[in-house]
C-alpha cells in the first residue's frame, strides 16, 4: 500500500510538471495532423509519425520533403542537421543521470527540446528515483504530442481550416520555456549569447544554415567563459558570507 501511494505521488508530481508543455504540444500538434493532411496523406501517419520518430521540428520539415518528392538520402540529411543538436542535450544529461542507467533509452529516444528544458530545471521529489521521475515527465510529453498531432489529422479529414499564423505556435513555446529557465537559474548571460550568436549566424551563414552555426558559435563562447563566470560567481558569494554578520 505505501509504494503504491508514492508511486501515485511520483506520477501525480511528474504530471503536474508535464503541464504547460500539453498545451504546447496541444498547440503545435494540431497544426502538425492538420499539415499533413492538408498535403493528401492519409489521417493515420500522423499519429504513426508521432509515436515513431516523435521529432516535433523534424515531422514538420518531413512533410515539406514528402510533398516535394526529396530522397532518402536527401531526407536522412536534412533530419540530422535539424536534430543535430539533441547530440549537446544527451551530453549535458550523461552526469544527472549517471547512477540510473536503467533509464536511459527511454530517455534518449523521449527526449526533445521541451522535455530537455523541463528536466534540466525541475528537481525530483525528495527520496525519489531521478531517472523513473523524468521518464514519467517524458512519457506524458510523448503523450501530448501523440494526442495533438492525432485531433489534429482526425480534424483536418472533416474541418477545412487555415494554416496562417500556426506556424508560431511552435516559437512560442520555446519562448515560454526559455523565460522559466531563465527565473530558475537567474543567469542571463546563456540566453544574451544564444541571441547574439543566433543573429550572428542569421547574417553571415543564412536562415538554412544558421541552426548548427549559432549552436556551435554558443557551446564556444559559454565554454570560454564558463571558468571566470563561475571563479567570479564563487568569488561573489564568498565576499557575501563575510559581509554577514
């Protein structure tokens, strides 16, 4: 009886935390079904994507490669430069998640841009298995996103609808996340220079190749200046205790 009330407990917390990214993934995969269907495919890929290859960004530009007629190889390029940067997300989590290995394929595949945003800003309850806690978040992720895109595709077959303006809904999102993790952590300083090199990389490369530039532009500079940003931080806090009384 009491590991099946903190079972409960866990879900109940997990799910509590997976709610704002529903009413994204609501948002976002309505426009996906609604898209694909749009396109003449039938109402069942949508969701069959979804739970497949369960990519957000990449099921959009999959269905601009299935209309123009793209080839595999063409295809299997594209999504790796799309996805590319899930390769920083998995690195970035190896050490939280280092004492449950049991956990990490199911976290590797569940893992997009929400769901990495989420679990590196939330803390598990106290006496909780880290890698169980953000798997269920994951999972009801994975859900939402399954769902969406499912109303979405059953939608389009009945409803005509327009597609202005839905292309945001994905933007939008991310800005909300951006804006709880920066209340979180109360640094600044990783958006500032993801913005910067973002526009950096908009002018010199191109929007078609201005995604891994930013982000390589980004890793570079935080690495750089990651050592005297933290010595001084360190420093700050030291001075602080002195001045207590």
């Amino acid at each position: 009886m009491k590991q099946n009330k903190i079972t409960q407990y866990i879900l109940l917390h997990a799910f509590k935390v997976s709610i704002p990214v529903f009413f994204g993934y609501i948002a976002i995969g309505i426009p996906f079904g609604l898209m694909l269907t749009s396109e003449g495919y039938p109402w069942w890929l949508a969701p069959l994507m979804s739970i497949v290859m369960y990519a957000g960004a990449g099921q959009y530009v999959a269905v601009g490669l299935f209309a123009s007629g793209a080839s595999i190889g063409a295809a299997l390029l594209t999504m790796i430069m799309v996805n590319i940067r899930h390769i920083v997300y998995g690195l970035s989590l190896i050490e939280p998640l280092k004492a449950y290995k049991q956990w990490k394929l199911p976290i590797i595949f569940l893992l997009t841009d929400e769901t990495y945003a989420v679990l590196t800003s939330v803390s598990e309850p106290p006496n909780t298995n880290r890698g169980l806690f953000f798997t269920l978040i994951a999972l009801f992720h994975y859900s939402y996103w399954i769902l969406g895109s499912l109303i979405g595709a059953v939608a389009g077959q009945l409803i005509p609808f327009s597609f202005e303006g839905v292309d945001f809904a994905l933007t939008s999102l991310f800005i909300v996340l951006l804006i709880e993790q920066v209340r979180k952590t109360k640094n600044s300083l990783p958006p500032i220079i993801g913005f910067i090199v973002s526009v950096f990389a908009l002018f010199v490369f191109g929007p078609s190749r201005m995604l891994i530039a930013a982000i390589a532009f980004g890793i570079a500079l935080i690495s750089f200046l990651q050592k005297p940003l933290l010595a001084a931080e360190a420093k700050q806090k030291a001075k602080k205790m002195e001045e207590k009384p």
